[in-house]
C-alpha cells in the first residue's frame, strides 16, 4: 500500500507553522483556488449542497476513474485536479502509524498515546472519553496539514470482549454492550467534533459484527464463522454499533472478516444495507477489515470467482476496500453484468460525501492554523496522565496498607517484569509517543529504589533472577511488583491458551511477598483479566492494582495511586475469571446465555453466575463512599399507541411489550442519589446503575445489566447530589428469543451499589394497534 508522499514545496511550510503556529502547510487535495481548470467547477463550490457537488463529481469521472476509488490506496484524477489518498489512519488511543496513511517524521516525530480503550473504559468518565478524542482530532488535523496522516481514521473498536482470552479484546471497551456504546458515541464525537455536519476527522467504528475471536485452538478469524442467535445479535453484539451510528453519528462502520451465521459480514446485505444503511441510517460509508473482499474469496471460497465476491460486496452495501481486491475485479464485474455502474456510483456517493464533510473539496482548510505546537502539548500530555490516574482499578487494599507513604516508605523494591517497560504500557494499535515515564521512573519520584527484574520477562521461563529480587524485598521498606502481560502474550492475532499469569510469575510474587520487609503490592499490567486469587487470598500480598495499559504516562500514573497524589476511582470494565472457568468452554461458542443443560456457563456478568475473581465494576478507593437514594419513582406508566385488538390492558400489563409499540421519546426513569464521602480523602466516585427485570420475565433475560453510569467528585466529608436518568426503551429493556426488544410490565429492581429500588412498570394504552 503507499503511503502519502510529502510534496517539498511543503516543507517550507511545515517551518512557518513550527515557528508561529499558522497557515496551512499542505496544497489543497482538490479544488485548488490555484487551478483555473477547476476551482469553479460545480463539485468545488462550497455553496452548493454536498449532495449536488459529489452528483457532479461522479458524472465526470469514467468508470475506470470510479473503479481506482473504491480502494483504500485510492488513485489520483489529475484531470479534475483530484489528488491520490490513502484512506486507512488509525486513532485507537492516540494518531497511530499502523495504517499507511499516517507517518511519524519531520516535525512530527510522535503523538500523545493515551492509555490503552480498556483502560480508559475503566474510568466509566463519558466526557473524558469525548475530551481524549478532541485531543486526537487535535493532533491529526495538525498532522494532515503537515503532510503526514489522513482525515479519516477506522477507530474505535467497540467490539464486546465477550471471552477472556480474546488478545484484541485490550482493544474495546469491554463486556458491557451499554458501556461499550456509549464509549463509542462519546469518543466519536470527540473526534469528528461538533460542527454540524461538518467533520473534524472521520471516525469509524469496527469490527461489524460478532467479531471476537483472532486465533484460538486451530480456528482463526479468517475461516471462522460465528453461529450467532437473533437475540444475541440484538441485544448485546450490536448495541455499540447502534449506538455508534445513531447516537454518535459516526462516519464509517467497518465490516469483520468472519462469517456470521454461514454469510461474510462484507458480502451480507441484511448486515450493511438493511441494519447499518436502511434501520440505523448511517450517514458516512462502510469500508471492509483489511483485504476481507479477498478473505471471503480466497480462504472462505463464498463465491466462484472474484467478479463475483467484487458484485457481492458492493451490491450487499460495502463502498470501499481497504486493499486492492475491488479495484482489480470490480470492472470485469461490471462488464459481466454481475454488477451496474449505478451500483459503483452508490459506493462513491458515500466516500465522496465523507470527504466533502471533510473540507477536502473546499479548496481551504477550516483547521488549518493546527501545526506542530498542537501535537505532544503539554496540555495533551497531561490528559494522557490524568487519563492513566483514572483508570487503574485497585482490586485489594489490606489494612489498608494503600497509599504508600514517602515518610515511612523511604525505599521501595521494584520488581518484576513490567517494572521500566515503555512500549508495553501503550499497547497495540498505538503510535510512536511524546516520551515515556515507566513505572520505575514515575516511583523514583516518590522513594528511593532497588530495583530488580526478576524476570528477564512476561514469559517468566526461569528464576535465576529470583534471589536477586527477593534480598531486594528483604531490604527495602516496601515492595512493588510490577508483573502480567503485553504484546507477546495477548494481540490481534495471538488469543491467549488460559487466564494465569504467564510462566513463573505467580512463583516469584509468592516468594517476594513472603520475603518481604514491608508491605507487598502488586500492580497487573493487561488487557485481559487475570486469575490472581493466590495473590487475593495470600496475606502477604497487601494490595493489588490493575493499570491496563497505560499510556505513555503510565509509570507516573501508577506511582501517583501508589503514594496517594490521587485516589484511586476505576471500576472493572469486564469480569475476572477464574481458570476453571475456561473448563471445556470454546472459544467459538458465541451464545451469551448459559444453559443449564449442557453446563454452559454463559458469558459477561449479566449471564455467567459462577465463582469469579473480581466482578465487573470492581474498584475500591481511599476513601468511603455511602449512598442513599433521596428521590425515584415508584410506578412508571409506558405509554402504548395501543395494543391488539382483543387485548384488554389489564390483560397486556404483565406482558413484555415491544418496544416498537411504545411512546419511548424521552421517557425515562429520573432518579436523585446522594454520595456522602465518609473518609479523609477527596475523591472521585463512579455510580454503577443496574436494573434486573421482574421475575417473570422470561430466563432469557439477563440476571441484570447497566442501565446508566455516572461520575461525581466528592470531597472528604461532603455530599454530592447525582441525577441518574435511565432510559426505560434503551435500558429496561430486554431481547426475547425471536431478537425483538421488549419492555417486561412489572417490578424492576434498580441496584446502585448496596441500594436497591423498585419501579413497576404500567402500560398505559392509547389506542389500537393494527395486527
């Protein structure tokens, strides 16, 4: 694939905006005010409605010209003044040179990386999310303008981390399909901005759908073909990409390499035209994983020849290829009459109108005073680490011996196989970044330190290094453990064999801790969960944190929980498990629901109910946090355009009614929370609010699920007053076994903590629904 080439004549621009700031450093991709041939051509005309320019456009491109543009790596018209581009960048915490279209060089050598999506999902902090994404868009603007990445950027990645072992699951947000959505809308509109519907940057949210599984026990995600039920689709695998598309008007859906349900996700029309298009109204284009056109032809053999997996995949909704696949066989195709022009216009109609959007054909750029001073700003480098503080969850606090104090705690061993990493701390996906501060760096702030290894590293194969660090331990006032995975262990690609830590690690924290001086903590580095419960039940290990992985600013981050410059306020955004429970459970079973017959477990908090190590949305602080409800309803009425004729509404008030028959608009449940902090310590408080449905509600439905989430900071000794509104379409709702949402009438319980609260649900009936 090629890479954007940087024209010289911008390199004296890139100086201008080093040195002041402004003026734009790149030639217009189009519509250039220079070019005489073309400035006043219909398509360049900024007055007119995008849909009449990119109408224009298409009518004077030839169907070999249409053809080059459905392709990642899309050609040139120099004819109409139309410069090449490359439409693959990737922004999944940060501007990333994964993708061709996006290089680190000149005056842009790097870019804030913030922690890792799993991570920052620990925060449950939605305008925090929003506020890393105005930083990202930030810094690709600035980089576009420099002549070194793209406008259109295929994150995030808001696939439900449905099994623990998946290696990209460090990718999403998590198991919640709610949480995972509303990451997805807050994170969107950081990056594509606020300005209409003009874009900033394009976002794009992937892998659509029921993606996750890369490589486990002989199956990989090129042959493997999801059996997924309608209810599993509908009410946990696309909750975040409808909510992507209709909350946060994304840009761009990407399509998955896998089959679901016998079909190529590329090549699926029910998928891209009828439920991404049609019911969701996506508003942008839909591009395929990279090479998956090719992936369905050659490894899924779904058709006989590649005119025909060209035909499939556009007429099935698909606008544009990342890689060469329709740019080689999508005119042949159209020559054999599998496919018609008017079906290659339709794709250009979204890619086209996306870059329009853009301010590509503008001949001017709206952010063009963004330069090198707006990328690594210390302004961006200090969300980065404020990010980072956010996240870490502390799973265990004995004593409590948290925080560490710089008084008593004079010198600290620092151990283990994570204890000076960098480039594990940002995961994958992820850019070259600003600079680094490991964990040891970011403890040497605070302490005076003996370091040791342990470990040469995450594989932990032998314990020569073991003495070494437990004499450290012997010596020093405290002892850290910085221990778990990175990309060996857990990537796209590599899905990991079982939930331990790897090799010998477990052997060396068991010895440090028993060797131990002081107090022992230890801190996980992952993505994924870990089964630490010999660490959670060994009294020498006095506290454990997980930190994710995260972000350039990591080392600081977790020196700061350590120590107590910050407390502590993430929550666990997946379940930890423990090994047993990977006990004869495939990797390729994708049904959400256990089933007590064959002793299927299930999946997700909201319907596994066995023995766990942590649960979802874990997290202690420093201080105490009690709540009281101080205001909720008890009877909400749903109101119904009516129901069938022979039902009365006394015989409908104990059903589950569809949600397409209710008045949903804005009816909600408001509820009035007050969170006193009890301790000593300021403090930042994520409010978790679940709802079970009643008791009748079918065994279908989930044991319980998050219906919203708050953040409130409450100082030591003071109360804050939270409003919490739940949804009571979106969020009481439940998926019967046919995929149709329904709301269940009754008595639902809503759970904030250790409160819990009873709304019934009355329908109210209007009128009369036609059969």
């Amino acid at each position: 694939m090629a890479s954007i080439s940087v024209p010289s004549s911008s390199l004296v621009a890139f100086f201008v905006v080093l040195v002041v700031g402004t003026g734009e450093a790149r030639d217009p991709f189009a519509c250039d005010p220079k070019d005489g041939n073309t400035k006043n051509l219909p398509f360049c005309r900024v007055s007119l409605p995008i849909s009449e320019r990119v109408k224009d456009l298409i009518g004077r491109l030839t169907l070999q010209e249409k053809v080059s543009l459905l392709v990642d790596n899309a050609a040139p018209v120099p004819r109409l003044g139309i410069k090449g581009y490359e439409w693959w960048s990737e922004a999944l915490h940060g501007v990333s040179n994964v993708g061709p279209g996006t290089k680190f060089t000149g005056p842009f050598p790097a870019a804030t990386s913030f922690p890792q999506v799993i991570t920052t999902a620990a925060t449950f902090n939605a305008s925090l999310w929003e506020a890393i994404g105005r930083v990202v868009s930030d810094e690709a603007r600035a980089m576009y303008n420099g002549g070194t990445a793209g406008l259109t950027y295929w994150s995030p990645n808001v696939n439900i981390f449905r099994d623990p072992r998946w290696g990209r699951g460090q990718e999403t947000p998590g198991e919640d399909p709610v949480l995972a959505g509303r990451y997805a809308a807050n994170y969107v509109k950081g990056l594509q901005g606020t300005d209409g519907n003009r874009l900033k940057v394009a976002a794009c949210c992937k892998h659509f759908t029921a993606y996750d599984l890369d490589n486990w026990n002989g199956v990989d995600r090129f042959h493997f073909n999801a059996q997924v039920s309608k209810q599993d689709i509908e009410d946990t695998f696309d909750v975040p990409f409808r909510m992507c598309v209709k909350e946060g008007k994304v840009a761009s859906v990407m399509c998955s390499y896998n089959q679901v349900n016998g079909v190529p996700t590329c090549a699926d029309p029910n998928l891209l035209k009828k439920t991404v298009r049609a019911q969701w109204r996506l508003d942008g284009y839909i591009v395929s994983d990279c090479d998956s056109v090719g992936v369905f032809y050659s490894n899924q053999h779904y058709t006989k020849t590649p005119e025909e997996a060209a035909a499939d995949a556009i007429k099935a909704g698909l606008d544009l290829d990342c890689g060469p696949f329709l740019g080689l066989h999508t005119q042949d195709a159209v020559k054999k009459g599998l496919l018609t022009e008017t079906d290659v216009n339709g794709a250009l109609v979204n890619t086209l109108s996306v870059q329009m959007r853009l301010g590509m054909f503008d001949g001017s750029d709206p952010y063009g005073n963004l330069g090198p001073r707006d990328v690594c700003s210390p302004a961006h480098q200090e969300l980065a680490l404020e990010a980072a503080r956010q996240g870490i969850v502390l799973l265990k606090n004995t004593g409590p011996s948290l925080p560490l104090s710089p008084r008593r705690h004079r010198t600290v061993a620092i151990i283990g196989p994570n204890s000076n990493v960098t480039v594990t701390m940002i995961g994958n996906y992820a850019g070259i970044a600003c600079g680094y501060t490991s964990p040891l760096q970011g403890i040497e702030r605070h302490a005076e330190t003996i370091h040791q290894l342990g470990c040469v590293d995450v594989a932990c194969k032998d314990d020569k290094q073991f003495q070494a660090a437990i004499d450290a331990a012997r010596q020093a006032d405290a002892t850290v453990l910085l221990m778990g995975l990175d990309q060996s262990i857990e990537a796209e690609t590599v899905d990991r064999a079982g939930l331990l830590l790897p090799g010998r690690q477990q052997d060396l924290v068991s010895k440090v801790a028993a060797a131990s001086k002081g107090p022992t903590i230890l801190v996980l580095m992952s993505g994924g969960p870990v089964d630490v419960t010999f660490a959670k039940n060994d009294p020498g290990v006095k506290g454990i944190l997980w930190a994710g992985y995260p972000g350039q600013a990591g080392g600081a981050a977790i020196a700061d929980i350590l120590f107590g410059a910050a407390n502590p306020g993430g929550k666990l955004p997946v379940t930890w498990y423990p090994q047993e429970y990977l006990t004869n459970l495939a990797m390729t079973n994708m049904a959400m629901r256990a089933s007590r017959s064959t002793g299927y477990p299930g999946r997700t908090y909201r319907f596994y109910q066995g023995p766990v190590v942590y649960p979802f949305g874990h997290g202690l602080s420093y201080t105490h946090f009690v709540h009281t409800l101080a205001s909720a309803p008890t009877v909400v009425s749903v109101p119904l355009d009516g129901h069938r004729k022979g039902n009365s509404s006394s015989n409908i008030s104990n059903k589950a009614i569809r949600v397409t028959h209710a008045r949903c608009g804005k009816l909600s449940i408001s509820l009035h929370v007050d969170v006193k902090n009890v301790g000593s310590m300021d403090g930042t408080h994520t409010l978790l609010v679940f709802s079970a449905p009643p008791a009748g509600g079918g065994h279908w439905a989930p044991q319980k699920q998050l219906g919203a989430f708050e953040k409130v900071h409450v100082p030591a000794k003071s109360q804050q007053r939270v409003q919490v509104n739940i949804h009571v379409c979106k969020f009481l709702s439940v998926v019967d076994k046919s995929g149709i949402r329904r709301i269940p009438m009754g008595q639902h319980s809503i759970h904030i903590g250790d409160v819990k609260h009873s709304v019934s649900l009355q329908a109210q009936t209007l009128g009369i629904i036609k059969s």
